[in-house]
C-alpha cells in the first residue's frame, strides 16, 4: 500500500479506462461471454432507441474495483458494492476515484472505509459506492 497517511478525505492514486471503444466491447463481449447485442451491434442498438452501443456495467464495475485493489491489494478488500448511476457510452472516458471515509476497527481489523466513484470525460458518474479494507 502506498504511503498515505490515512486520513479522512485522503484520494488513492485513480485509474482510467478508455476511451471506450468498439474493440474493447467486442473482447469483453468475447472473455465475459456476454454477448448482448445493445454492447456490440450499432444498428440493434439503435432500432432499441439508444444512440449507441454502451458498455457492459460489469466492465465498468471490475476498473472500479480497481481503483482499491491495485492501492491496498486483493486480499486486503473486505467489502464492494457499487450502483449503476448512468450508462457507459462508446468512446466514454472513464476515471475511477477511491477517497477514504473513515477509520474503524473490525473483527481485530484497523479498517479503512472508501468512497468508489467511476466519472466519464463530461463529469457524468457512470459508478459510485463504497469499499472496506484491512490496514493489518
């Protein structure tokens, strides 16, 4: 873990995905086996009323589970959830932010609760939420 003092308000390092683009829909399509036709044919998703094809939430959902696995490491993460706030649009650039809420004890544990939040190129968030991780 990196050096923060732990603080209440203190942001880990981000992590970004994209720009969204076809190619990555098509191979997320392809390794998750979901195959849904609003993240890859342009024409479907247009005939459905959308402008675009969109990303997979659970694409969105595992860059934003990074953005505290890569700081404090897989086996340190307790708790993660997060909500689908917006739809991830093609060509959308997404930065993932976690920020510290507070400091706590559990189950033997120092603890540190997070704030996630997953926010396109336009300020739009895509993704928020929250994390636990063991400090020991």
């Amino acid at each position: 873990m990196s050096e923060l003092s732990f603080a209440v308000g203190e942001v880990l390092p981000e992590v970004q995905l994209g720009p969204i683009s076809r190619a990555t829909l098509a191979l997320y399509a392809g390794a998750s086996g979901d195959h849904n036709p609003v993240h890859i044919d342009s024409d479907f998703a247009k005939n459905a009323g959308l402008p675009d094809v969109f990303a997979h939430g659970m694409l969105s959902f595992g860059v934003l589970s990074q953005a505290v696995t890569r700081w404090a490491g897989v086996g340190r993460l307790r708790e993660f959830g997060a909500r689908f706030v917006s739809v991830t649009q093609v060509h959308d650039l997404i930065t993932c932010r976690a920020t510290i809420l507070e400091r706590f004890e559990a189950d033997g544990e120092a603890r540190l609760r997070l704030a996630v939040v997953a926010t396109a190129q336009d300020g739009r968030e895509t993704l928020n939420g929250d994390a636990v991780v063991a400090l020991d």
